[in-house]
C-alpha cells in the first residue's frame, strides 16, 4: 500500500567551510527552491547556516 513518496533525500553542507554535511529529506511540491537551516556544526561548535546542495 505504500506509494511513491513525494519526499527527496537532500544533502545540506555547513558555510563555516568545516565540510561538516547533514542529510534529511523535503518535500518539493511545497519547497520547491532550496533551503536554508541553522542548525549545529559540531566541527565550528556553534550554529552556524546549512544551505542545500544538489
């Protein structure tokens, strides 16, 4: 019964330049331009700006 998911795997890589990457899944239909989170960089040890890359 499972159908097709409407969610895409994206990768999203940390603009403190430490290369640190998190991955999560979005859903296209409502977010179709790429995102942008604040979210931890255990590497810088701060929050920092996650962008999405492709």
């Amino acid at each position: 019964m499972a159908g097709r998911s409407k969610r895409t795997t994206i990768t999203l890589q940390s603009t403190a330049g430490t290369g640190y990457r998190y991955t999560t899944t979005k859903n296209k239909q409502n977010h179709p331009e790429r995102v942008e989170y604040k979210k931890y960089d255990p590497v810088a040890k701060k929050h920092v700006i996650f962008k999405e890359t492709r």
